[in-house]
C-alpha cells in the first residue's frame, strides 16, 4: 500500500514541479540556462522537488528499511516540515501578489496547496515517529539555513530575490534579518508541533 501512494504522490508531484517549468520557460525572457537558473532559486521549487525525489524512493524502498537515507526517522519529519512551511507561507504572505489562470493555477495549487496537505498525510500515516529526537530539529534548519545565504549572495551579484521578504535591495539587511528570523521561527515551530503531535499518534 505504501509503494501505491508513493507512486501515485510520485507522479503528482513531478508533474506539478514539471508542468511550472514549463510554464515559467513559456513567459521567461531568459536563455534556457538562466532561466533553469532562476527556476530553482525558488525554495518552493527546490522542496516540491525534494519531496518529489523522497516519494520516488519510497518506490524502491523495503519496508522500515531505516539503514538507506530516505528511511531514517525524521527525514520524512524534516521534508514534511519544509513543505509545510512552503505552504503557510504562501497563503499568509504571497497568495495575494499575483492571480493565476487556468493551468497555472491549478499547478499553483498542487505546489502550494495539495502537495503540502499530501505529505502532511504521508507523514502522519507512515513516520516512524516513536524513533525522532528533538534535537534532530537544529539539524532539519541547515537546508533552510544554506538556502537563505545562498539567496541573498545570489541576489548580491544578480540583483534578483526570488521572494519579495528577503529582497534586500528593497528592505534592506536589517529588515531581512527580522523575516529570516520570522521564518525559521516558523520552521522550528512546525517541527516541534509534528514531534508533539507524533507523540500522541
């Protein structure tokens, strides 16, 4: 049963991160390789990705198979955590700043919306929760952590932030500083809200 889902969240995930891809190189202005470029520079884009790869290799997987990366306990945890944060974070903070049509956004909602909810779902049905530590939790901030750094240095020589709360040309170090802290806030308490919740499953 668990392969079935993974393969049927596979499929799901791919192609709403595929389908924007495509969709994003149809209104570009960019060579094919800056805009690849600039396709990845969006954590919504790297973790829809991540959670692509995570159900791909629930496919070739063994049951409780915790020796192979992707089984350890608390991986699932982490990416649930990322995707989430994706998702909470574009209903308070983005939805509002642009208006998608058609395809665009149905493939808005699947990154932002049902994939986040899917693997909430995943997670509470498959982690092997009884084995997470809390201090596993300052190692699920590094992915979010490089990422930002490696946000605002691109950002130092290009000019481009891909998301308008760290665009430091506009609000400065200071003001960045204050969001950065905003959103790992938020990442940490979303993943201390999944271990107390893993608790009483």
């Amino acid at each position: 049963m668990k392969k079935k889902i993974s393969m049927c969240a596979a499929l799901i995930v791919w192609s709403s991160v595929f389908a924007q891809y495509f969709i994003m190189l149809e209104g570009s202005q960019l060579d094919l390789l800056g805009a690849t470029v600039r396709f990845f520079s969006y954590f919504t884009i790297l973790t829809n990705s991540l959670v692509a790869i995570y159900f791909t290799s629930q496919l070739w997987a063994k049951n409780q198979d915790i020796k192979s990366f992707w089984g350890r306990p608390g991986v699932l945890t982490a990416i649930t955590v990322y995707i989430l944060v994706v998702g909470i974070v574009y209903q308070v903070a983005l939805r509002h700043t642009w208006n998608p049509e058609g395809i665009a956004r149905v493939v808005d909602e699947l990154l932002h919306t049902i994939n986040p909810l899917l693997v909430l779902v995943f997670w509470a049905v498959f982690e092997l929760k009884h084995k997470i530590y809390w201090t596993q939790i300052y190692s699920w901030l590094i992915y979010p952590f490089i990422y930002l750094l490696f946000t605002i240095s691109k950002g130092y020589y290009t000019g481009f932030y891909p998301y308008p709360f760290v665009n430091v040309s506009e609000l400065g170090y200071a003001m960045v500083a204050m969001n950065s802290l905003i959103l790992f806030g938020a990442f940490f308490g979303i993943s201390v809200g999944l271990l107390m919740i893993g608790r009483k499953i």
